[in-house]
C-alpha cells in the first residue's frame, strides 16, 4: 500500500499517453504548434505497462488513461488489454476529447475499458469551433453516441465560461441527463498555457444559475473524488470541482505519470522524478524507488488560491488534467 506523508492512501495512477492533441482549447494549449515529442522520447506501451505492474503491486486500484489526447496513439486499445488481462478488477477509465471515439468505442470496450470521461462545454457548434480551434462537435457527440452503445459508462466534464458558453449550462446538463450520463463542472483552472483574459464561473456563480431552474440538496464530497455533488428532486446527480478550495486536495489519492516517463505527485507542481532510466535498463526495483519516494514526497495540498503564485506554469496537455 502506497501512503504520503499525510497518511493519504495513493491507490489511482493516471498515465498521459501522448501530449499531442488534434483540439486547440481555450483553457488548455490554444497557441501551441501542432508539433510532438519524439517517438523515441516517449516510454513504448511495454516500458509503461513493466511501470504500471509495479505500481499494481504496490496497491494501485485505478488508473486513468489521459493525453493530450489518447486516441491519437496507435494501439491504444492493445496497450488497455495489457492492464485489464494483468488485473481484470482494476477500475480502468480514460479522458477523450471524443473527436475519434466513434471508431474505436467497440475496440476499447473490448479491450477492458470501463468508463470515459469526455469535455463538452457546448452544444452549438460555432461555439465549440471556437473553443476547440477547430469544427469538432459533430464527431464529439457521435462519439459519445456510441460509447452509450456498447456499453461504456460516459462522465461529461464542462468548464463554464462568462464570455463563451455560461448560457448553456442548463442546455448542456440537460442534454447528459436525457442519456443517463453525470455531468461535473469545473472551475476554469489558472494556467500560463491558456488563452489570455479567459474568465471561468466560480461554483458559487454556477449555483446560482441552476438554482434557477433546479432544487437539489447538498451531498459534500464523496470518497476520494475531488466532486463536490448534488443531488436534485427527481435524483440526478451533478459534481463541481473547485480547484481554488482547499477541500479540493484533503484527499487526494491520485499521482501522475508522463508518456516520457516524469512521475508528477501533484496536477499543479512542476516537480517531478523521471522513472524512464530505469524501466529501460529494467530496473524495476529503482522504478519502484522512484514510485515510493514520489509518494513520499507528494504536496499537501496545490499552490492555487495562494497569493503569491495562482498561475500553473504546468502544462495540462502533457499530465492528463
């Protein structure tokens, strides 16, 4: 069992395939060249998979798969069959934008993957086009359709903007409560990657307006997640995630891992510690050195809300979010 120095369980692994991604978000990397990073810098899915059995072993119980955008790795459904076929019990998961999800929902499923997370913070496709860089909402929502289909469990991720898309947040909720799918809003999280003068709904702001339309009552948080959850009348169940209140990191189980090979205790710091000289030399006991000391070392809490320093230099792309 993995346990932080503040006796935090560390149970879930959350690997970044790829840092390339085919959208341009807003609140994300919208000036970044449509470059990558060398396919030699990158673990190959067997140096990640040596990796993961021993954070498995160690006690991991759930592990997302996030980018940039996954799906633009090839053989990413091969690379989900060799965790599922190593612990079938494992609660395996991905982040997608969805924009190549239509024809690879059946392979994924196969493969062992239980549930996804996807963005969509609109339904108006001129909207999406400009949040996006890029005409993208059709695909998106045919690629939810068929992840509905065969059987995959979808989450909906929406991070309301005053100036692009804070009018649709009922349109939006309504839209996953109609298909049976949770929807979590998320406070727009300051990052010097993101688009200048982006300005995000606080959960006090976002209440209010569906306070307009809705009653629920107030769940608080549940287990690990970093949701905090409400409950309204006819039971839908809808999650804020607040990055800026200190609820948000009490606890925290979760480490991330780079498709280079950098061990991330935490979505906001920049400190890391590289397992890739390891793996390759297959040194699985300096791995999991490496693994145990991330842990160790893993910050109580994210340096948003401080008054120094509110803006992340750390570049969501690359850790999955």
């Amino acid at each position: 069992m993995l346990i932080d120095s503040y006796d935090r369980v560390v149970d879930y692994l959350r690997i970044s395939v790829t840092e390339r991604c085919n959208f341009r978000c807003q609140y994300c990397m919208p000036e970044k060249p449509f470059s990558w990073v060398p396919k030699e810098n990158l673990l190959s899915f067997e140096e990640l998979f040596e990796f993961i059995k021993v954070c498995v072993d160690e006690g991991v119980n759930k592990i997302r798969i996030t980018g940039g955008e996954p799906l633009l790795r090839e053989d990413l459904d091969k690379f989900i069959k060799m965790i599922y076929d190593y612990k079938p019990s494992i609660d395996l998961s991905m982040t997608t934008n969805a924009f190549l999800l239509k024809g690879a929902a059946q392979r994924l499923k196969d493969a062992g993957l239980k549930r996804i997370n996807v963005s969509i913070d609109t339904l108006i496709p001129s909207v999406a086009q400009e949040i996006a860089g890029k005409d993208v909402l059709k695909n998106v929502l045919e690629g939810v359709d068929e992840a509905l289909k065969v059987g995959l469990k979808v989450k909906v991720n929406m991070v309301p903007m005053k100036t692009l898309n804070a009018n649709e947040i009922v349109d939006v909720l309504e839209y996953c409560k109609a298909r049976g799918m949770s929807i979590r809003f998320i406070e727009y999280m300051e990052n010097s990657h993101a688009k200048e003068g982006i300005a995000g709904l606080k959960s006090a702001e976002l209440l209010d307006i569906l306070k307009e339309k809705y009653n629920f009552s107030d769940d608080g948080f549940d287990g690990s997640s970093p949701s905090h959850y409400y409950t309204m009348d006819d039971g839908y169940r809808f999650g804020i995630i607040e990055p800026y209140e200190d609820d948000f990191c009490k606890k925290c189980n979760r480490i991330r891992l780079t498709a280079e090979g950098h061990l991330i205790p935490c979505l906001y710091f920049d400190e890391a510690m590289s397992i890739a000289e390891s793996i390759k030399r297959g040194d699985i006991k300096g791995a999991a050195f490496v693994l145990k000391e991330v842990v160790r070392t893993k910050p109580e809490k994210n340096r948003w809300g401080g008054e120094d320093d509110e803006v992340s230099s750390r570049a969501f792309y690359e850790t999955g979010g």
